[in-house]
C-alpha cells in the first residue's frame, strides 16, 4: 500500500489553520475527529443552494433537499452494510439511545431483564437504567480490569430466558478494546432478547457489517468519523417496524421517520455524506483493489482498511515507545484481545489532566479523564489521577506527530 499522508493532511483545513502559530497535533480523534474540506463544502452548499425541509411542497428547493437526504442515508447505509430505509438520524447517539431505550421499554414488563456492562460509555448505561422504574432488572456484565475487556464469561452467565434487552459496546472508546459482539449477539438472540450495540467508538477503525453481525441496533456518530454533529441509528428492518416510539401525531408511522422527532440537522446529514465518500477515496486511492471503480460499499470497505493500515503502524511504534518509559503506565489488552488504533496510559506522580496540560503547551492535542465510561475507570482506580491520557490516532497523523508526544512524556 502507497499511502500518501499528505495527500490526507491537505484535505484538512484545521490542520494547517492560520489560528495556530505552530501546526498542532490532533490526537483528540475518540472526541471527535478534524474535518475534511469536502464535509465543509457540502454543508456549505446545502445552507445556501437546497436549504428547506424535505417534502415541504413541490418547489426547487424542497424538492432537491429531499433528494440530497435520502443519498446521505443511502451512503451511511452502505457505510454501516445496511438498506436506507433502516437508518434514522439524530441529535447525537445518546440521545437516539434514550429514544430507542424508551421505545424498547414500553414493551419491558416488571422482572424483565436488560443487560449493560461495566466497559461501555453512559450513553449504553443511563438510558437503560432508567427503565428500572418500569420494573426492569438491571444485571451488569464485569469488566476485567487485568485483560482491559469484558468478562465474557461473566456474559455467558448473565444471560438468561428473561434477558429482552443486552446492551454493550463495539469497542471501548476509553481502551479500545474490541469486544466479541457476534458472540454476544447470538448467545442473546438464542434466549430471544433485542441487541443494542453502541459503536461511536469502532466505526472510526474498524468495517461495519449490520447483516453479518445480526444485530438489531446499533448506533454511531458521524463526528467521530470526519463529519458533522450527527448521531445514526440502524435498525433491522422487522424490528424496527415493530418499534414504538413516542412521537407527535402527525409525524410518519413509517421507518425510518418514525423515531426523526422535528426537522433533523439537514446540513449534518449532507455533510455526512462526504465524510463517508472521504473514506472511499482513500480505498480507492491507496487500496490495492484492482477495480478502482467497484461499488460504494466495497470502495468503503477498502478506505477502512487502508486506515486501519496507517494507524496500526503508528500504534505499534508509539505503544512500544511508551512501553520502554518506566513511569509510563500502558492500559491494553493482551494480544489475543483486538483493540483500536486508541492508546491510553497513565504517568507516576502526575494526575492525568496535568499530562494533557504539558501536552497543550507544546501544541499536542490529546485529552484525559473518565470518557463517560464512570465504570471502567472506577475498576481501574483511577478516580483519583484524573483517570487515563487518551491518545487516538487517525489517518492525518504522522509518524512526527508521534514522536512529538513522545519527547514531552519523556521529558516529564
């Protein structure tokens, strides 16, 4: 693979932003990734060309806005291995989750179980929680703070024939660990229960398949992928006609619309596009496909690889820099566990939020603390050093990149 990273870098305008007076490094990936011109220029041009709601009257407008939304939710569709009709659009994906969990819940009779985990973000925690008032049972999977992963046999073992809903993770955007969900997925769906996966995490790194994987829903946000504040839930088609969600009266009983609540961010969903077409160029760019004009989806496929193929090299050189740092506490898995492209680590006698800080000053942009994932950093004991320094990397990131955040822990 003849990967260029300038031919990346220069689609980034924050990357070479006048507002800096050195050029800075992004390592704030997990939180949300910079964003390509092209992202830019597709919102742009819907505010000022194809600004009206979506089936509001037969005029120019309204009619072509339609049309760019519907090809936005076929790109994400291809981009997750999913039909369009199965994918709505949201605020963010916390707040689908909370749509979605009180959809679920007005099925949820007292003693039913749902399962959550102590690995994953509150977004794929609270809302099911919250159903405990309707009589749910709540039962909470380990997390084992030794492997950095999820006690699968702790899984195994909380599933059960009163088990309707099982929530978790795709990766853990504290880790990265990549949990076994096609596992989880089958084990829940032999007892008949509803799968939930939360994957804002995994869909900057890895390929999405809906179909092959079999689950129900899952949920992503666009903004950790290279586009706009967007969160996208799927939903396999037989369950989600059956869902019911608590919408207004005069709002489409049909899926996707059925859980759209008002005008959606219409600019975001054209923006959302592009980041995804972002994605195929690189496949179609970089890949070693011999048909460089095979199909959306496979040109996607390819762009994730080529990703993932970048970022791996940059993980392996920076975890084994970080390994040789005596006061540098590595948080990963052992190798027979995947994980993202995703480093976390704490240093001797420093609070994390001041290693971040030390960071800032010399223009590296990376974060600390608990990630929403309140759990994870509590079984680790890390409550009391400002939890965990987070670095992400992603396809503008350069081996320079790397070797400037590794001086400043050095030199700590």
């Amino acid at each position: 693979m003849n990967y260029n990273v300038e031919y990346v870098r220069n689609q980034f305008p924050s990357l070479n932003s006048e507002v800096y007076e050195k050029a800075p490094a992004f390592f704030d990936g997990p939180g949300g990734t910079e964003v390509p011109q092209r992202v830019i220029d597709a919102m742009s041009y819907f505010l000022k060309n194809t600004n009206a709601i979506p089936g509001m009257g037969p005029f120019k407008t309204a009619v072509e806005s339609d049309k760019v939304i519907w090809k936005s939710r076929e790109t994400i569709a291809n981009f997750v291995g999913a039909n369009p009709e199965e994918i709505a659009f949201g605020q963010n994906a916390t707040s689908l989750m909370y749509k979605l969990a009180f959809s679920l819940g007005r099925e949820i009779q007292k003693g039913d179980e749902i399962i959550i985990t102590e690995i994953d973000h509150e977004a794929n925690r609270g809302p099911w929680q919250a159903l405990e008032e309707q009589g749910a049972k709540i039962k909470e999977v380990k997390f084992d703070p030794d492997k950095k992963a999820l006690d699968m046999e702790d899984f195994k073992n909380k599933v059960s024939e009163k088990t309707k809903i099982a929530a978790f993770n795709y990766a853990a955007n504290t880790l990265g660990t990549i949990s076994d969900v096609k596992t989880m997925i089958d084990m829940v769906h032999k007892v008949g229960g509803v799968t939930v996966i939360d994957a804002v995490h995994y869909a900057a790194h890895g390929v999405i398949d809906v179909k092959n994987l079999n689950v129900d829903f899952l949920l992503c946000s666009v903004y950790k992928f290279f586009g706009p504040h967007l969160g996208v839930l799927y939903g396999k088609k037989e369950i989600f006609e059956k869902l019911r969600p608590y919408k207004l009266i005069p709002q489409k009983d049909s899926i996707p619309y059925k859980l759209e609540t008002g005008v959606p961010n219409l600019e975001g969903i054209a923006g959302a596009k592009e980041a995804i077409n972002f994605i195929a160029d690189l496949g179609s760019k970089f890949s070693n496909q011999k048909d460089k004009t095979s199909l959306e989806r496979e040109q996607i496929i390819a762009g994730m690889d080529v990703i993932e193929v970048h970022e791996s090299s940059l993980k392996k050189f920076l975890t084994e820099e970080l390994s040789q740092i005596d006061k540098v506490n590595l948080y990963i898995p052992p190798k027979e566990i995947p994980k993202t492209s995703t480093i976390s680590f704490t240093v001797d006698g420093y609070n994390s939020h001041d290693v971040v800080k030390a960071l800032a000053d010399k223009d590296i942009f990376a974060t600390s603390g608990h990630f929403y994932a309140l759990k994870t950093i509590e079984r680790l004991g890390l409550e009391q050093v400002g939890g965990l320094v987070r670095i992400g990397l992603a396809p503008y990131n350069t081996q320079s990149d790397v070797e400037r955040l590794l001086e400043i822990v050095k030199d700590l």
